[in-house]
C-alpha cells in the first residue's frame, strides 16, 4: 500500500524494516513517526495466530522518545472480551505513549517557512479533506507571519469557500467579514 492520508496530519507509510520506514517518511518531511512492531506467529496445533504488539513514537532522526510499557496480544484482548471482560490494555497503551509525548513535545513558535514550503503546504491543505476552518486558519497564521501575501491569502479563502465570499473574509471590512462568515457557518 502506498502512502495514504488517513487524517490531518496522519500519513500511513507502511510496512517494512525500520531502516525503509525511516528512509519513507523522512521522504515525507515528517516531525514524528508512530511505528508498530508487530510479531505475528501461527500455533502449528491449532492454527491460531498470536499476534503482539508494541506501538512506539520516533522522531525521524531513529530516535525513540515513546514507548508503550507492555506487549499488546491479540489472544489476551480477544479472551478477556469472550469471558466479557473489557480490556482497556489498548487504550491504557495508546494514553500512555500520548501522556510521555505530552511531558516531552512541547510547542513553539511556528518555524520560520519558505514561501515555496508555506505554498506547498497551504497546497495540500487546499486539496485534502482538512476542515475549511482550519485551512484557513492556517493561511490566516502563516499571513500574520508574513509568510505569505495578502493575495496568496485571498486564493486560499477562495478556493476553500468556493467563490469571491473567501475574498470578501480575507480582506473584506469587519462587518462584511460577519456576514460572509455567518453565511458559511449556517452551510456547515
């Protein structure tokens, strides 16, 4: 399966060997990657597949910064749900990796962008399944960075809102900018 858009800023990028995960997704200008090891093995008696898995959070450098504590096991899950005891060990393992890339990946002032990055993104933005909103929030934050024009910004709304109303929340005059934005939440 090639790279797919599963949401905003989530890339699926595949399955291999962590060394062509890496060489992929640093392809991808990633800031962070989430990998699951998974270990797959058949019971040559009862034909079952055990499967284990830990999910860990890397930076594109290799370096591990998240980790869940335990080995995830289909069988254990799929037992604990037959004897109707729901496992919370996926969730409990999936909060705990988040709760360490809380404590660690703290944010900052938006890097500085080139104008062809600032456009490549607002680009793919533009043409993916993003929110609205947000898309032009962002092109809203990348023009109060000067990072891209006024005109540049008024394509973005434009395109998103489908017509000259983008023009009009861009750059329009407050009470236009009301109207216009009235209109388009009553759409949504």
């Amino acid at each position: 399966m090639a790279n797919q858009h599963l949401a905003h800023g989530l890339i699926y990028v595949g399955t291999g060997s962590m060394s062509v995960l890496l060489k992929k997704s640093n392809g991808l200008a990633v800031d962070g990657i989430f990998v699951f090891d998974v270990k797959a093995t058949r019971n040559a008696r009862s034909g079952l597949v055990t499967n284990d898995t830990r999910m860990r959070f890397l930076l594109p450098s290799g370096k591990v910064i998240a980790t869940s504590s335990k080995t995830l096991k289909n069988t254990d899950i799929e037992r604990a749900a037959a004897q109707g005891k729901n496992s919370d060990d996926v969730k409990t393992q999936v909060e705990q990796v988040f709760a360490r890339l809380d404590q660690i990946l703290l944010l900052d002032e938006v890097p500085k962008m080139s104008d062809k990055s600032a456009l490549k993104h607002l680009h793919t933005l533009v043409h993916s399944e993003a929110p609205a909103l947000q898309t032009m929030a962002e092109a809203r934050l990348f023009h109060s960075k000067g990072i891209i024009s006024q005109q540049q910004l008024e394509t973005v709304y434009q395109i998103v809102m489908e017509g000259n109303e983008g023009g009009t929340l861009a750059s329009g005059s407050p009470e236009d900018r009301k109207l216009v934005l009235g209109l388009y939440l009553e759409k949504l």
